[in-house]
C-alpha cells in the first residue's frame, strides 16, 4: 500500500461511472444524507433518553458533528499528504489529498453509527442477548446452536454494529439494485475500523483486533474493498485479518474528539455534571495549545457565564479545536507507521499531554454520565425490547414451514419486503434478514412494536 495506491473513485456495485458537477466522493456524502437508515438516526439513542424539554444528542446529531470534525482532520491532513513528494509525482493523488480527502472522511463519519441498534450502547449486547442464552448444554440448544458455522455463531453472540454498517451499506435487498448505497471504495474503507471477521477479534489485543469489520455473509463485499484499496493482509493472523486502511485513523479520531467532549456538554445541560466540572475539564484541554491566552479563554467563559449552556458551548468549541490540531499532528508524525498497518493507538490516545486530562474525563463519564439512572434504566429496557423481538421473529423465521402456528406466519408477514427471506435460505442467511430488520429499528418503533407484541397495547 502506498499513498497513491491506497484510494479509489470506483463504486462498489457500479461498473461505470456518470458525469456530475460533483466529484465522486461529494456524491457519498449526498447518498448517505438521503437515505432511509441515517434519516432513522435522528430516533436513536446516543447516550441519554430522548427528553421533550431538555436537547440532548442523538445518533443523527452526533454523526453530523463527527462529519464536520471529520472534514476538519481531512482537509489539514490532506493538504499535508498533498505536499509529499511521491504523491506530488502523480497528478491525480495530489488533486485527490488537496481536494477529495475531506469528503471522503466527512461521509465515513457520517455512516459509521449506521449499523447500531437502537437503545444506545447496550443495543448491539441486547441483539446478541437471545443466542448468547442458547449457547448452554441442554439438548435442544445444542441442536439449535448446531444450525450455524462455528463462524456464524460467533457473528450472532457478538453482534457487532460497524460490521453492521458496512452490511447496510453494501447489501442488495429484496427489489433493490445491488451493491446497496453504491459508495467509492475509498469510503466504504475508511468505516472498517476492525477489518478482521469476527472469529479474529481480540478484546484485548491490537487495536484493528478490538472488534470485528464484518459479518460472514458479507465475506466477498469485505475482500472486494480491501483488494480495491490494496490493503495490507495480517501475516501473522491464522484468519482473515487485515492492518487497517489508513483513513480509518482519522474517522475514529473525529468520534472520538466528538463523544470525549459532547457527552460531557449534554450531562451539564441535564443536570448531571456541574458548570464547573465540565469547564475545568474543558480547560485543560484548552491549555495545551501552544500559544493560547488562557487568560483570555477564561475571561470570555466568564463573560458568558450569565448563560451557563452558551459559556460550556464555547470552551466545547474551543477543546474540539485543540483535539483537531493534536491529531493532525499525531498523524503526520507517524504516517509512516500508519500506512504500513504498524500503528497501533487510536491518534487521540498518542497525545502525550493530554493523556491526563482525556483520562480525568474518561473517569467521570463512567463513573457519572455512563452509570446515570436513566441512562442505566434505558439499556435495561432495550436488553428486555430487543432481545425479546429477537426471539420473536428468530423463531418464527427458524420453525420449519409447515411446522409454523398461526402467530408464527403473522410475526413474519409483519417483515417489510425488503427483509423477507427465501424459505430455503440457510438458517443464518433468514437470521440476518430479522437482525437487518431488528437492528434499522428506532428506539420508539421497537418499543410500540415490542409493546404490541407482548399485548400492552393494541
């Protein structure tokens, strides 16, 4: 992999290209902005409940911030990458990393919360919760459980959302054109944070290990973008395992910038955490800028102090705008190393003097903001919604046909079109039909439906 090799204005699912004003990456950017899945973000929990009085972030609003960070780092980085001289040789990488970079990160940010369920963080474990309850030594689950691939298991204990992503990006539906939102590789690169399939992943070992990049039915989708973007194969891994693609580095550093300081703005304005927490954490972020008048910054949050929410929006702007420089500088710094698949820290978590305060940060968000009560109260009843609409539809799609009673065919007649299943699928190609169509839900249609199920109302 190289600098000049390493992206592509080609589409998955698309042999040839059409003329537009736009360029191909702008066009990503479009497709994902007016599409069914990310318009149902604006219904997912991000972190808090949803409340009526008071704005808190929610998955569209946070994807929408990560896309402007993101566009910020891609837009310095490339215009440093620009400058290279192997990448000053060939016409079209220059123009690319001057011009295109930006887009193509402002688009990955926007589809990498694609692929998580609704209920927040707890809704990927609440999906997996119903298989992870089988996997016992009784009888009847070990005939169960016998009905899937070692691997096919594996996807389904562990369901994973930016696997996820990657599979609603790319996945031909019933009555749709093939090859899903049809994205330039370049994007559809830049999400897979952990490209290893599942039976790879590492909780604690190197960082493309932590999770996994996608499911085994999307096998061929994944090996497609990675030879599309001459990605680097893990020698060392006995499965299939891939160093990730450069870009990815500075999409997660824009999610990471975003949930490190917009959690700890949303926690202020409900009540959770303090003025002066959440402004002295700020603070020190802020004061490892070089060349900032911290003085100045403190007077003018002072200033603003009459209106508490506008004073923490202002230091909220000015942290991000440190965090930004600090990764763009981690990133040049070690380019090398992130190009040929070596690096192994996320950019955020090799800023030496921010170690402390991002750690301070960290604490109080667990210890907080993660553990509120209704934050606690929202993931127990999203365990409860959605893995119970698991195995629901599960069981229902895996009754043999004339074995099926009556609620059974009414529980799949409620599929949409776009997720009913031929009858003689695989088991764990009609499973992933109910997990597309479980996991795409928002908070509020699972709840009504998982209501309406269970006879609550009517």
């Amino acid at each position: 992999m190289t600098w000049n090799n390493c992206f592509s204005s080609k589409r998955y699912g698309i042999s040839s290209a059409s003329v537009d004003t736009r360029s191909e990456f702008e066009r990503d950017w479009d497709r994902i902005i007016f599409s069914s899945p990310f318009r149902r973000l604006q219904n997912k929990t991000q972190v808090f409940p949803l409340p009526e009085e008071i704005f808190v972030h929610n998955r569209l609003t946070h994807s929408l911030e990560v896309a402007s960070v993101g566009r910020s780092l891609g837009g310095l980085i490339g215009e440093r990458l620009s400058g290279l001289p192997e990448v000053k040789e060939q016409e079209a990488s220059e123009i690319f990393y001057k011009n295109d970079l930006k887009y193509v990160i402002a688009a990955a940010c926007l589809a990498h919360d694609l692929g998580n369920p609704a209920f927040g963080h707890s809704g990927e474990e609440a999906i997996s919760k119903y298989f992870k309850k089988r996997d016992t030594a009784k009888e009847e689950d070990q005939a169960f459980k016998s009905l899937f691939s070692t691997a096919e298991w594996k996807d389904l204990t562990s369901f994973e959302g930016n696997a996820n992503a990657l599979r609603i990006l790319t996945m031909k539906q019933n009555g749709r054109s093939r090859g899903g939102f049809r994205l330039t590789y370049s994007t559809l690169g830049s999400i897979i944070k952990y490209p290893c399939e599942s039976l790879a992943s590492v909780k604690k070992g190197a960082i493309h290990l932590k999770k996994y990049g996608y499911f085994k039915i999307d096998e061929a989708v994944f090996h497609e973008v990675t030879q599309a973007l001459n990605m680097i194969p893990d020698e060392k891994a006995p499965l299939v395992v891939y160093k990730r693609h450069p870009f990815v580095f500075i999409v997660e550093a824009a999610d990471d910038i975003c949930y490190n300081i917009i959690d700890f703005e949303d926690a202020h304005r409900l009540g959770i955490l303090s003025y002066e927490e959440v402004c002295s954490s700020f603070l020190s972020i802020i004061e490892q800028q070089p060349g900032e008048d911290i003085s100045r910054v403190k007077a003018i949050a002072d200033q603003l102090r009459d209106d508490a929410n506008e004073s923490i929006a202002y230091l909220r702007a000015k942290a991000i705008g440190v965090l930004i420089h600090k990764c763009t500088e981690v990133f040049w710094e070690h380019r090398t190393a992130i190009l040929s698949g070596d690096f192994d820290k996320s950019l955020i978590n090799a800023i030496p003097e921010l170690e402390a305060p991002l750690k301070t940060i960290a604490e109080i968000s667990v210890q907080k903001i993660y553990n509120a009560r209704k934050v606690v109260e929202l993931e127990i009843a999203g365990f409860r919604i959605m893995s119970g609409l698991v195995e629901d539809f599960v069981t229902a799609a895996l009754t043999p046909r004339n074995e099926r009673e009556k609620e059974h065919n009414k529980l799949l007649e409620l599929l949409p079109q776009q997720f009913v299943f031929d009858e003689d699928e695989r088991p764990y190609v009609k499973v992933m039909h109910i997990l597309d169509f479980i996991s795409g839900m928002t908070d509020v249609y699972a709840l009504k439906l998982y209501r309406k199920l269970r006879g609550i109302e009517i």
